[in-house]
C-alpha cells in the first residue's frame, strides 16, 4: 500500500488492548500534509491489518493487527532501564508500532488541519494495511469526518465482503482502488488475494455511482509486464474512467522489515529506471487516461 512515515510511538499503555472496535481505531501512523493519495493536502489515517502478503510492501508494519514493539539498536544504551518496556525507554530504542485511538480523540488530531483541507481541496484519506479491517470504525471516522464538511477518500484492494466496502462509500467522496496481480491463481497464491472478489466489487462499486479511482502499482517480476497491464486496463475499459494512478517499485520501506524481525525477499530488485516505465505509461495513454506517476 502507500508508504508511511516511520512508526509513531504509544506510551500510552503498558499492554494494549484493543476495546470497543467500533469507537477505537487501531492506528500506526498519522501522516499529516501529504499531496498524494487524493486532491489537495490531505492527511493520511493508517489502519494497523491486512489480510494480504505483497512481497514489496512498503509497509511491513502494517500487516500485523496485533500492536507490535520495534527495537532500534542504534539508539539503544543498553542501560535495562526499559526492561523492554517501551514505555519506560529513556532513548526512544524501543516503541510500539500502532496505536488505540478513540474516535473523539482521533477528530481533534485531523480537524488540526482543517484549515489546510479547506484552503487546498483536500481533506483525510484512510489507507492501510488495510482499511476494510477495521471497517466498523472507519465507517464511523468517515461519518464524523462528512459531518464536519471534510474530504474524505479510502485507499483499498477491495479484497473484502461488498457490504463493508458499500457502507464506507455513503461517507466517502472518492476510492482509490488497487489492481495488482490479475490472475487469480497467482493472486491467491503470492498475495493471499481473492482477485474474483476484487473485481466483482470494483463493478457494484461503479454500478453504485462511486468515484473510483484505479491504481496500479509496477513491481518487477509480478505485476510490470505487459500481460498484467493489458487485463488491468481491457478490465477497466467499459468503465469510461478518466484517470489511472501507476505506482513504480521503490524500496523506502526495506529499512523497516529487520526492525520487525522479517526478510525483505525484494532486496535484489531492481528499481524500473524511466525507460522502463515508459511503454506502461503510453499503454494507460493510449486507452484514454490522464496518468498520474506515484499517489
């Protein structure tokens, strides 16, 4: 999914422990004045779970809906005063990746920016992990944040029971919606994606008037070849959208996966140079869309 900032820290509880899902959202990161991921200056709301497993995700903190504990040996002292207990780390080695936030208390922290939404068209996209997870609450988020005249988006694989992504769009004014591997053997099998489902939703969503958003990230060795292109974009033709987000391969998120005891398999991939990514931006053109490079 969209790459985050680095984890935020929770000191707020020693054993956390997720209460009343429906008015707590599991939350790893709050990343604030982003000019991708929707219009304007938004900030970007990451749900902690997903349900899939993409070799190149940029966040690997995300996967786990549990709240985990990182460890930074660098800026450890190896004083014991922790008692690996973030809680207590006096040099910030240690911290909890996901946080519990009430919904009350996650509005004051977006409506912070309020001001900006409204001076740039943007407004609060909610991204993931996967948002669909926690979709009770993000129902919820999504209603307060309509209630008080902010711009809201989602990001998703839409890889979830069409009544949960169905409730969120009531509330939402756009959905950014992921294509990854269209075969649906591989999906499932690298992934852990249902790719039927992905598209039977994509189709109710546009049969529902939804304003959808279609992304496509290019990784070499799965979804950068012309094949995949082409079902993505011969898929997306009897929707008659305007527009289509391709996301080139980066690594910003490797630094992350020893801090969480995981092997990042894509350490030997290659970033795809212009050149490379070229002929799939002339493909996308030449099906009629404004494309857009990155979020």
């Amino acid at each position: 999914m969209t790459l985050s900032a680095a984890p935020r820290t929770s000191s707020e509880r020693r054993i956390p422990v997720m209460e009343e899902p429906e008015k707590r959202g599991r939350i790893f990161n709050i990343q604030r004045f982003s000019l991708n991921d929707g219009q304007g200056i938004r900030t970007l709301v990451f749900f902690k779970g997903c349900p899939h497993r993409c070799p190149w995700c940029a966040n690997p903190e995300s996967i786990s809906p549990r709240i985990q504990v990182i460890k930074r040996p660098a800026k450890c002292l190896n004083c014991r005063t922790c008692l690996q207990d973030p809680a207590e780390c006096p040099s910030g080695a240690m911290e909890y990746v996901g946080e519990d936030i009430p919904l009350p208390d996650l509005m004051k922290r977006l409506l912070k920016d309020e001001v900006f939404f409204r001076s740039s068209g943007g407004g609060v996209t909610l991204s993931g992990g996967e948002v669909l997870m926690q979709h009770a609450f993000a129902g919820e988020l999504l209603k307060a944040l309509r209630a008080s005249g902010i711009s809201t988006a989602i990001e998703t694989a839409g890889d979830a029971p069409l009544s949960h992504l169905l409730a969120l769009t009531e509330n939402c004014d756009q959905v950014l919606y992921d294509f990854k591997i269209m075969d649906p053997q591989q999906a499932r099998s690298v992934l852990n994606m249902n790719q039927t489902r992905v598209l039977e939703n994509f189709r109710s969503l546009a049969e529902h008037g939804v304003n959808l958003l279609p992304r496509l990230p290019l990784i070499p060795g799965f979804t950068l070849t012309q094949e995949n292109m082409q079902q993505v974009l011969e898929f997306l033709r009897p929707f008659n959208l305007a527009e289509i987000h391709l996301l080139p391969f980066h690594k910003y998120g490797e630094a992350k996966y020893p801090l969480l005891d995981k092997t990042y398999s894509m350490h030997k991939t290659k970033v795809p140079d212009a050149a490379t990514i070229a002929p799939f931006y002339a493909m996308a053109e030449k099906y009629g869309y404004n494309v857009t490079l990155g979020g």
